[in-house]
C-alpha cells in the first residue's frame, strides 16, 4: 500500500534567470574579488555558482517580488494534512550537478519537475514533506536534466497525525577524533538575509521579526540555504579552485537557526576517494557551526575534485 502522499507530482514550474541574476547570487553568498567568473559578466570564464539551480524553484520566472505565503498554499499534497506553510524550516538538502548550467536561460525552455518522495509525521515536534527537483531544459520533446535535488521542509509543531514515522536517516559524521584539515569562516551581517532573499526566497521569516516570534526564534532568522550556499562556496572555494566543474554533491542538514550578524565557522574532512566517481573524486565530510554557539549544519558532505594546494588536505 502506497504511503501518504508519495509519488504525487506538482505541476511543472517553468524558470528563467539572466545573467544579473548569476551576479546577484554570487554577491549573497560571498564570492571574492579574486573570484570574478563569478561576479564579472564580461570575465572570459564568467558561469553560474553551480548550486544556484536550488533558488529556482523559488524564483520561477519572476522579475518582482511576490506573495511568499500565497504561493507556498497554492498546491496542497493529496492524502496528508493542509500544513500551514507560514510555520515551515529548511529540514536537508541534497544537489547532485549533471550538467554545467548556461549564464542565462534566453531563448531555451527551462522547468523544475517535483514530485513527493515522503510525508513523515514526527509527532508534536511536526511533519517533514521530502521532495525531489530537477531542473531540466526541454529540448523538444526531450529534457535534458541539469541537476537533481532532494529536499524536505519540516512543518514546525503541524505532527500527530497519524502518518508513517519515515525511514531512519542516513548520517555522514566527520571522523571521530580527528582535528578538521581545514576551516572556513564566513561573517553575516545585519542585511545579508534582506539581500539572500532578492534571490527570489521571499519568505517573511527572514525579513520581520513577527514570523520568527510566532515560531519561537525570537525574531528573524537566516534562510537556511544561506547558510548552506556559503557553506557550498567556502568547500569549493578552498578545496576546488573555485571551478565549478570541481564540484559533483553537496549536502546539508540544516541543525538550528541562524541570526543575521552571526559568524558561520565551517571545519572540513577529507575522508578519501569518492566510490563510483571516478578518478579524482573524494568525499569530504563538513559541519558548519556558528561562532560561540551551536553547530546550524550537519550531515554535511560533498563530492569534490581536490585541486587547491592552500587547502592543507
């Protein structure tokens, strides 16, 4: 008997971005001076940071700011409870890159395919919605896929409902007892949410105090795929060059909020060859912590090409 909800497939989303919209994102997340291809349009090896494909499922096609909540309630899951999307977190992410992504989407048709992967009911803490997205670029009547995700959103204080427990999750701590082999830091400030969100993630938690209050985090808080994303780009940054082609998964359990004006600190393993990839390919483990505080990542793991000699790996 199939589980609550599984399977169920939304209506494709079709999704755009320009070239502006690569700068922007690389800007949010922090990408340096000595990274222009990143944040120069007319560098000659100017590309896409390769985890934005994970803001599109936000953005679509919009140019303007839209209604978050009104959209978030558009379409309801058949079979599980209408959750109330103005009390929902980041629960994982997971990307996988297939392909490298053009600079902008003009003149191609391009979507985002979802369908429900899970519904688990965690009891009063709440329910996590698991989903898989793939971006792909239709071509006829082919779509050529550019990169697959698998996310869940957690549905805070929305449980009991009587719905399947879930799978025990699969972990990848770092090595016990073992120092990292090296460390990046990444400081926030009070705006860097209010400029993350012009991405095209228009959630109000990250903008108002009010959402975050109501939810218990005493006022707003970062998107959690800021964290992620920077996350993404001080491993690739560090370990790979910053090329893009350096990079094959990255994931992340999203572990506790993070305030705007916290310091992320993120330590990283190195934990040998990546199986089934190739030559070249190793697998690193990562937790990113906020400075003094508690640890906002875990689970953290990437595929990477190990190509920065200052990487100390």
């Amino acid at each position: 008997m199939s589980e609550p909800g599984v399977g169920f497939e939304y209506p494709e989303i079709e999704v755009s971005w320009l070239k502006r919209d690569l700068l922007l994102f690389a800007n949010s997340i922090g990408c340096k001076a000595d990274e222009l291809h990143f944040l120069y349009e007319l560098h000659p090896g100017f590309t896409a940071f390769p985890t934005y494909p994970i803001i599109l499922p936000f953005k679509h096609t919009d140019k303007d700011v839209i209604d978050f909540y009104a959209r978030s309630n558009a379409i309801p899951i058949p079979g599980v409870p209408k959750f109330d999307s103005k009390r929902v977190v980041d629960g994982e992410r997971k990307i996988e890159f297939r392909r490298k992504l053009p600079v902008d989407s003009v003149g191609k048709k391009f979507f985002i395919k979802s369908k429900v992967l899970g519904v688990y009911d965690k009891g009063k803490p709440g329910t996590v919605v698991e989903t898989e997205q793939t971006l792909v670029e239709r071509v006829g009547h082919n779509d050529i896929i550019y990169t697959r995700a698998v996310g869940s959103g957690f549905y805070v204080g929305q449980g009991g409902w009587g719905g399947p427990k879930g799978p025990k999750t699969v972990n990848y701590p770092p090595p016990e007892g073992r120092a990292a082999d090296t460390t990046y830091v990444h400081p926030t400030n009070p705006e860097s949410a209010l400029l993350y969100r012009l991405n095209g993630d228009y959630n109000p938690l990250h903008a108002t105090p009010e959402p975050g209050q109501k939810m218990g985090f005493g006022g707003a808080i970062m998107h959690g795929l800021f964290s992620w994303n920077t996350t993404a780009h001080g491993i690739l940054q560090t370990l790979g060059d910053s090329d893009p082609a350096n990079l094959k998964e990255f994931q992340a359990r999203f572990a506790s909020p993070v305030k705007p004006g916290d310091v992320l600190v993120t330590e990283i393993w190195k934990v040998g060859k990546a199986q089934g990839y190739g030559d070249g390919w190793e697998e690193v483990r990562f937790i990113t912590k906020v400075k003094g505080g508690k640890v906002c990542l875990s689970n953290g793991r990437a595929i990477v090409k190990i190509t920065n000699p200052k990487s100390k790996l």
